[in-house]
C-alpha cells in the first residue's frame, strides 16, 4: 500500500469517527483494497444512518424514516424507538383515562411511569367524587334559589350575559331562555343597573324604584359561577312595605275622623313656624254641645257633627293655613301670615256658617286667638295655653250670654 492510499483510510477512518461523510479513492485497485475501500464506505453509511437516528431519538422525534434491515448499527437503536413509541401510545392511553397501563421494559422509568399511573388514577377518583359533590350541592343550590320568593339573577361581569334566574326571576322578571322581560318593556332601567356593577369587594345593597313604582331592595355579590366571573344579585319586592310604612307614616299626623291633621301634627307645625320665625295666629277651637249632641240623639250624630265642623274649617282655610282636629271636640287652625284681628274675624265667619247650616240640632264653636309673630320667645305650649285660656273666656261669655237671654242652651 502506498503512502498516498494509507493517508486516504486514515482520513476516511477520521471522517467516520467525527461523524462526517466519506471521500476519497484509492489509488491500488487490487480485491483485498475494493473490498476495503468498500467496507470503509458501508461503516461510514451505517454509522451516519444511526448517528442521524440517535439525534432525532434525543429530540423527541419518534415519527423519522428509520435505518433499513442491512444497517448492523442501528439493531438496538430500533428497538429503542420501537420502546419510546409503545410508551408514547401507552401515555396517550393514560391521558384518556386508561389507566391499566404499565411499562415493564424501561428499568428506574418504568417504576416511577407505572407510580405516576396509579397516583393520577387515583388523583382524577377524588376529582370525581369531589365533582360529583359539588353537582349534587349545585343541584340543591339551585333548587333551593327557585324555591326563593326574591328574585336571583346572576349577571356575567365580562359581556353583561344573564348566566342564571331563579323561578320567580323567570316568572316575573326575565326569562334568559326568551330573553324577555315580564314588564314587556325591551330597556329595563332595573337590569342596566344591575348590568353596571363589577368588581364588587364586599357586599353591595341599594334600593331601587322601577317606572312601573316598584321598589326593590337589591343586594349583589361578586362570585365565580361557572368558571365565570359574575355578579349575584337578589332582589326583594318591597313595594306593598314602603306604601305601608308611608301609609302609617301619613297616618302617624291624621285624624281618622276627619282626615285633618292631627294633634302631632299641629305641635310639629307650630314649633316649626316659631323656630323659622314664620308669624301666625294661633286659634284654638272648642265645639259647643258635643256631650248634649251624644247624649240626645247619639254618637253618630256626634260625629257628623264633628265632621261638618271640620269640612267647615278646611273650607274656610287657605292653602297655607294648617287646620287640626286636636282631640276630642277641640281643633286648631293656624293662619300664616294673618295677624289677630283678621284671624279673629275668620273665626266670626266660620261660627256664623255652622249656625247656619245647622239643621236637626244647634251648632257653633267657642274660640281663642293668640297672634305668634316673628321674634316671639313663646314656647309652643305657651301659645297654646294663652289660646286655650281665651278660648275658654269666649265660651263662659257665650254660655253667660245665652242662658241670660234665654234661660237655658245646649
């Protein structure tokens, strides 16, 4: 062999174990050096074959052309890539569920492949008893809510979309399913305003007064439902409790009689007139007879006398003046901005009315004024007392009067 021929083996021997491709020919062309020549060739193509399917091994690429049958190189890589794709499949078959897969080929990885198998076996039975609870607290949530009178609405945070109603919401309110609302009316003010609130850090509670006078009391909460960020709300009719609490409120300063305002009433105007310095008279109001009345003919008609005297007053009033029914027999007008003069004089013409459409029995009424001008230091019952006091003077005068000229009175 010459010189130049062995330089040509050892470079192509080089070239083998550095992995690069092989070139160069000899220049004695004897059997025994093709053979050779030949056989550097085949190694260098074999080893070249396994080499590439190592590297695709060692990257995870099981899907490559492999080796062809007459590469004595590549017999275990084979079945290597052979191993690593049954064991790609098995783990495909575990990520569905299969959970009887084991791998007994792989030594060290195959104990920690078949504990994993067995550890989410049993991670995904306790997700699954966990699930099945959560749907069966679910189930009882929901049944409970639609058992509920208030109304639920659960309102996605994100798109504003009605994830949840409850029977009564669905019944009264809105209906997701037809996207309807029981008003008929397409803007619901009441659903734009639940719509708004987002975000909510702590519980939120408000009222609200729909364009049909509706009043709700709404409390909402931020939660997750569904694996969605929303907002529940429930709401509460309270519309028949606030015109009852208004109702009772109006009732709290009326007479039930007469419908005038009551005693309360004229106490609460008459420190607020003196306390906002507004001038007025105070007249304080007795009815003549009533006790007569109830004992001749009955208390019916003690109360249709009651009444005439107060339509009588009402009809005589202003729209600023303030008329009460006091108690009993007694009322009190007051007439803002009237001095007592003039007040008195009202009082002359009202008394002088009822005698007037008295029919089965007298009617008339004894009185006493007292002038509360702007400034005064008059408490409200001082007024009331000096008025009182009058008022008592007129009617021993009238009684006086009347028993002089005709010996007797009602």
């Amino acid at each position: 062999m010459t010189e130049k021929d062995a330089s040509v083996l050892l470079e192509q021997i080089r070239n083998i174990i550095l992995n690069k491709p092989v070139f160069g020919e000899l220049e004695e062309k004897t059997q025994v050096y093709s053979d050779l020549e030949q056989a550097v060739f085949y190694l260098s193509h074999c080893l070249i074959e396994s080499n590439e399917l190592l590297k695709n091994l060692a990257e995870g690429n099981l899907n490559v052309p492999l080796p062809d049958r007459h590469n004595f190189q590549a017999g275990e890589l084979k079945q290597l890539h052979a191993a690593l794709k049954h064991l790609a499949w098995q783990t495909e078959q575990v990520i569905k569920g299969d959970y009887k897969q084991r791998v007994n080929f792989m030594g060290d990885f195959s104990q920690a492949f078949n504990e994993m198998v067995v550890q989410l076996e049993i991670r995904e039975s306790e997700l699954k008893e966990q699930a099945e609870k959560i749907k069966r607290f679910n189930r009882l949530l929901i049944f409970i809510m639609d058992s509920l009178k208030e109304w639920v609405v659960v309102i996605e945070e994100e798109n504003g979309s009605v994830l949840y109603t409850n029977d009564s919401a669905r019944k009264r309110f809105y209906d997701p399913g037809t996207r309807q609302f029981a008003c008929g009316g397409e803007d619901c003010p009441l659903m734009a305003r639940l719509k708004s609130h987002t975000g909510l850090e702590q519980e939120l509670r408000y009222e609200f007064k729909c364009s049909r006078n509706k009043t709700f009391q709404v409390r909402s909460y931020s939660l997750v439902w569904e694996e969605k960020k929303a907002v529940v709300h429930l709401m509460t009719d309270i519309t028949y409790q606030r015109e009852n609490e208004a109702f009772l409120e109006v009732m709290a300063y009326k007479d039930e009689l007469t419908g005038l305002d009551n005693r309360r009433s004229g106490l609460r105007t008459i420190d607020s007139y003196i306390q906002k310095g507004i001038p007025f008279s105070l007249c304080m109001i007795d009815m003549d007879g009533l006790k007569n009345i109830n004992d001749l003919y009955g208390h019916l008609y003690g109360d249709e006398y009651i009444k005439s005297v107060s339509q009588v007053l009402m009809d005589s009033a202003r729209d600023i003046d303030i008329t009460c029914r006091f108690g009993g027999d007694e009322f009190i007008v007051l007439f803002r901005g009237c001095d007592e003069k003039a007040a008195k004089k009202k009082m002359g013409l009202i008394d002088k009315k009822l005698a007037d459409v008295a029919k089965v029995y007298p009617m008339s009424i004894s009185y006493g004024v007292v002038y509360v001008e702007t400034g005064t230091e008059l408490s409200p019952e001082a007024a009331l007392n000096i008025a009182d006091e009058r008022m008592y003077r007129f009617k021993r005068q009238r009684k006086k009067k009347n028993y002089g000229s005709s010996g007797k009175g009602i």
